[in-house]
C-alpha cells in the first residue's frame, strides 16, 4: 500500500511519487503510524523516508484515508525525512 497526493494521481503526469506503507515500523520520526482508524485492516507504518516513483497504473483500489490531523502528521514527518524547514 502507498501514500499519494490525489492532485498528482489525477494530473496528465504518468508517475507519482508516494510512500510505501508497511505492517512493521520502528517508530523513527520519518514514520507514521496508521490503522483501522484510516481504512486499514491492521496497525501499520507509513515511510516516509522510502519514498518511491510508481506508475499511477500500479495505483489499483482506494483502501482508505488520512484525518486532517493524520494528514498534519504525514506532512511533518516528510518536513523530517527530507530535511525541509
């Protein structure tokens, strides 16, 4: 499972850049943790510091979302795993 902008899934580009979601994290500030609470079936870790361009063909189901405040989170972390002010 991937995290990506939904402004960049639905432009002409062909590739998105996203973050891979995993079942297992360490809980590094470049990771968030997410769950049931945005549509998934277990606790898992979004990675922020594993970004990855994929074809937005690879992009298959909608499996659920992010909170405003979930939404906050992700973007501090990825202010973390980049290095960005």
């Amino acid at each position: 499972m991937v995290v990506g902008r939904q402004a960049a899934i639905d432009s002409a580009f062909s590739t998105v850049i996203c973050a891979p979601i995993f079942s297992a994290g360490l809980g590094m500030a470049s990771q968030v943790r997410v769950g049931p609470a945005e549509g998934l079936k277990h606790d898992s870790w979004i990675l922020c510091d594993g970004l990855v361009s994929m074809n937005k063909g690879e992009l298959a189901d909608y499996i659920g979302g992010l909170s405003p405040e979930k939404l906050r989170e992700l973007n501090q972390t990825l202010r973390v795993a980049l290095d960005l002010p």
